[in-house]
C-alpha cells in the first residue's frame, strides 16, 4: 500500500498558507484516511480504510500497516466514535 493519505502534524495555519512538519504516502486512492493512537502512546498516526479492511500505521513515516485487521463491509465507512 503506497499512494494518496497526507497526513499533517503540528499543522501552523495562517490566512495565506498551511506549514506541515510532516508529510508521507500511505494508502491507495480511494482509501478513508483514519487518524487515531492505534498503541496507545500518546501520538496520533495515521490510519486507512479499504473495503472492510484496516490498516494502520504506528509511526508517521511511508510504508505499509503495521497492523491490519479486517472489521466492515465494502462500502462501509468509518465513523468517530470520540
């Protein structure tokens, strides 16, 4: 899996631009980017959705999942539950 989620930490928001600290691929397109503390650490990262399929990342960095789990259906989409 390596394509189209953004994710952006620490984001600074002006009237003119948005500044990112972080940036990476991860996921194809049409993947339901996710953000969440997947291990408990106390740092968001970043997540995806796909037909049923998670697959999250523990660390903001290009790659693939380092866990996945598969819990939906095609069509599904996630919601907050926060």
């Amino acid at each position: 899996m390596e394509a189209h989620l953004t994710m952006q930490k620490n984001a600074v928001i002006s009237s003119l631009r948005r500044i990112h600290d972080v940036a990476f691929h991860f996921g194809d397109p049409g993947d339901v980017p996710v953000t969440g503390d997947w291990n408990g650490d106390g740092t968001d990262t970043a997540g995806l959705f796909r037909n049923g399929g998670w697959y999250l990342r523990n660390s903001t960095t290009t790659g693939v999942g380092d866990v996945s789990f598969g819990f939906g259906d095609r069509g599904d989409l996630p919601s907050s539950w926060s």
